[in-house]
C-alpha cells in the first residue's frame, strides 16, 4: 500500500492527484493574489510560491523573505490554499514553518544536510526536489537524511536534469517516476515547469506525468509572465492553467485517479514511508 500524507484536510498519494500551482516567485501583493485566485478558482490542490529563491546570479531577484511569506500566509487565508513555499537555510526553518503547510528543499539544496536534517525534525510534509546532477539513489538517500530525523512525511519531486541539448532547460526525466514507484512508497510529484522551462510544454508533460503515475505535479502561473522577475518563460497564465486543469478532469478517471483539492475527504496513513533496503545508509 503506498503512503498517503496529510496535507490540511485532504490527502497526497493513495487514488489522488494534486496539482500545485502559484508564481515561481512572490513579487508584490497584486501579482500573488492575481494568480492564487486563478488557480484556486481553476482546482488546484495547493499554493506555490517563492519567499526565498536561490539565484544563479547574486544580481537577480533573491525574493521579499519575511514579508514574502506574510503575503503568501494571507493568499493561503484568502484563497482557502495551503502554501507550499522554500526554505533554503536551516535557521529559517522555524520561521518558514508558521506561515506554509508545506516545507519545500529546493534541488540546489538537496545535499544541504543540515537542512534536510532541521526539516527532518519539523511535523509538515516536506517536498524534496531532485537536484539537476542527482542520481535515483542520492535522491533517496536524502529523503532518507529526512526520515532518519522522524519525519516520514516526504513528497519526492522530479524537475528535470541538466543535458547537453539546449531545446529545453533541462531534461524532463519521467522514467524516474515508475523507477521510483519501485523502490520507495512515498508519493512522486513532476515539475514540468523548471523541466522544460517553457510554457508551451508544460500541459503535455502534465499529462504524460499523470499517464506515468505521478502523484502530482507543481506549475507556476503568472497573471503576466513577460513582466515576471524570474522565471517568466515557463509560466503558464491563468488561462492555460485553467484549460490544462480541464484536461487532467479528462484524462485521470481513465487511471483511477481523482484531482483533489482542499475540503475534499481522505484519510492519511500514519505509517513514515518506505525506502527500500538497497539504499539504507551504510
């Protein structure tokens, strides 16, 4: 039986499929509210937002922090979404965790093994992104750094790795989601949005991720992605994101699937998931 999580009231993993949707980054009140009305309106299961974001260049948008997050917390109260947000420093962890339902680490901090330990030790759910140079067994082996801490409650999320073809950001890796459905029963999510970096092939590999057997996916939307301070490419608008939610409604009964979304009833396993034994820590 593989591990359901409590996320508010519903359910990630089991028969569900939850779509996460939000900004890549929180710029200003207008621009996060635009778009978590759109997507709660369109169905989506939670919030996503950067308060927080790791940058390649220290010349870009780093994010608004603290303030970041009391915006993303009054989206969450506005919409009825819980939040789930980045936490890149283990010293934030606390800080992150009063205003977000959901702790993301981020693939550039997947090795933060500090971070994966202080999070270890929090109560929410923690989404754990694939970093782009990371094999299967270091992806489990950090969910593991989790667990071992006594929070069983990880999400794993693939989001692409790097390749030497430019066609798309990165290489959008779906065969890690059966592989992973192998060796682990904690719920799989793809991030189509930072696997391809654009907009356009986002809904088809949504698709292909729920035909894969993803437990969910995480999009970013922006009510205007030209003016976006980071990551504007990749994401959809609100109208995109409405119709891809329109497909999903389509494709998933004939998986045995069903979109979930906040007042929807399940009841969550207590159980701390599963790795498998060949990649217990020596």
């Amino acid at each position: 039986m593989r591990k359901t999580i409590a996320i508010a009231d519903f359910v990630v993993g089991g028969d569900t499929f939850a779509v996460i949707a939000g900004p890549c980054a929180v710029e200003s009140e207008a621009q996060l509210f635009a778009a978590a009305e759109a997507v709660a309106q369109a169905g989506a299961a939670l919030l996503r937002g950067g308060a927080f974001k790791p940058r390649t260049s220290p010349k870009s948008f780093q994010g608004l922090g603290k303030e970041g997050l009391e915006l993303l917390l009054r989206a969450s109260q506005r919409t009825g979404l819980p939040v789930v947000t980045e936490v890149m420093d283990p010293r934030d962890v606390q800080l992150v965790a009063e205003h977000a339902a959901v702790l993301q680490v981020g693939a550039r901090n997947m090795q933060n093994f500090p971070l994966l330990r202080e999070v270890g030790r929090q109560r929410l759910p923690v989404l754990l992104k694939r970093g782009p140079a990371a094999t299967v067994e270091e992806l489990l082996y950090a969910a593991q750094y989790i667990t071992n801490e006594g929070n069983g409650n990880v999400i794993l999320c693939e989001r692409g790795i790097r390749s030497f073809d430019p066609s798309t950001r990165y290489v959008l890796d779906l065969a890690i989601v059966p592989v992973l459905r192998e060796r682990t029963d904690l719920p799989i999510l793809v991030d189509p949005s930072h696997g391809t970096g654009r907009a356009s092939l986002v809904r088809p590999m949504v698709l292909a991720a729920a035909a894969a057997g993803a437990d969910g996916v995480i999009t970013e939307v922006h009510a205007d992605p030209q003016r976006a301070l980071c990551d504007g490419a990749q994401a959809l608008l609100p109208m995109e994101f409405g119709q891809m939610m329109n497909d999903l409604r389509r494709l998933l009964p004939m998986l045995g699937r069903r979109l979930v979304r906040p007042g929807a009833s399940g009841h969550a396993t207590s159980t701390t998931g599963t790795i498998s034994d060949e990649f217990t820590a020596p």
